[in-house]
C-alpha cells in the first residue's frame, strides 16, 4: 500500500484538507480521502521542529505574512537551500521572530529565494502586507552570508521587463556594497542546482 505524509503550517494543512477532502469534489479533487488506495497521515513535526528525509534536513520558520505560512530551510552535507517567499522583513517581532532569527535561518545558505514585491518607494504603502522590499531581502541575505539570492514574489502588475530593472537595480545595489551574492530573479520552469 502506498504511503504519504503531508507536513506544512498548521492553518494551511486545514486549508489542505478542506480543499483535498471535500467529499463532493470542485474539481481540486474530485475523490474523497476515504476512498483512495493509501494511508494518509497528517503530520505536525515541521511545527515543533526539524524532519530528516532521505538525508535532507528540513527546517520551518514561521513568515511575516497575515495568513501565516512557513519558510524552508533544506540541507543535504553542506548544501543548503532556503525558500522564503510571502515573507515582510522588518525590524520588530513576528511570532515570536526577529530579523536577526531570520538572518539565523537563512545562514551560509547556497541559495535564497526571497519575496521580494516591492521597491523601498512602494513598500510604504504596503507595510503589513506580508511582502518584502528588494533592498530588504539583500540586506537581509548579506547579513546572511547568502550566496545567491533569487527574487521571487514579483508583483502581478510589474512587467518582465520592470522585473528586470528591480533585478537590476538590486545588482547595482550589491555592487555599490562591494558584495559578491549572485541576484537574479525568480523566472518561471528555472532549475536550480547546488
């Protein structure tokens, strides 16, 4: 018999359930839990601590984001990759988290994929959104000794080519400061390899 085990923030694994397991199907999935050929088991350990698969450590920090969620932290050897989208950095605590535990969670990390909607002009505005500024994120992943840095969370509005620009002006930022992070931006079917 097959096995799955589902792991992730607890309001989002209601979320998950409700949309997965919904009896009637709404064409998210049209087949009750009940009735498929596996055993499903909700897991809450992401919550409480780190899980090992497969010699990947994985971690969870909870976001800065009104709906909650989680960040990720994956460490295979010395490789280590970080998904930090939906995530407003700032100075004062969230959860029970600082800027400086999440310059801790990110770490030496090879890869950082961080939000990164907003210029410092646009953010303003937004503060409370649960989204970041590109200037934000860098300093945030430089204090982080992050290695390469993926801007991710593009604002719907912006275009490729405005994405562009922010990528570009965020390099321009990095090389005024004389850091040697790789930046580029989060682009649709990317592979990223460590």
């Amino acid at each position: 018999s097959t096995h799955l085990k589902i792991d992730g923030y607890h309001t989002c694994m209601n979320g998950l359930r409700s949309t997965f397991d919904n009896k009637m199907g709404d064409g998210f999935f049209p087949v009750k839990f009940a009735d498929l050929k596996a055993e499903i088991t909700h897991l809450d350990k992401l919550h409480h601590g780190d899980l090992e698969l497969d010699g990947v450590v994985i971690s969870a920090a909870p976001l800065h984001h009104p709906q909650g969620g989680f960040a990720f932290r994956f460490k295979e050897g010395e490789k280590v990759f970080v998904f930090m989208t939906d995530n407003e950095l700032r100075q004062d605590r969230w959860r029970g988290r600082t800027l400086k535990d999440y310059v801790k969670f990110c770490k030496g990390a090879d890869i950082l994929v961080h939000d990164s909607q907003y210029t410092t002009g646009e953010i303003e505005e937004r503060r409370g959104w649960g989204h970041s500024d590109y200037e934000a994120a860098f300093a945030m992943a430089e204090k982080a000794e992050v290695k390469r840095l993926i801007l991710t969370h593009h604002d719907p509005a912006r275009t490729d080519l405005e994405v562009t620009e922010l990528t570009a002006q965020c390099k321009a930022l990095a090389g005024a400061k004389g850091s040697g992070m790789v930046i580029e931006a989060a682009m649709e079917m990317s592979e990223l390899e460590l």
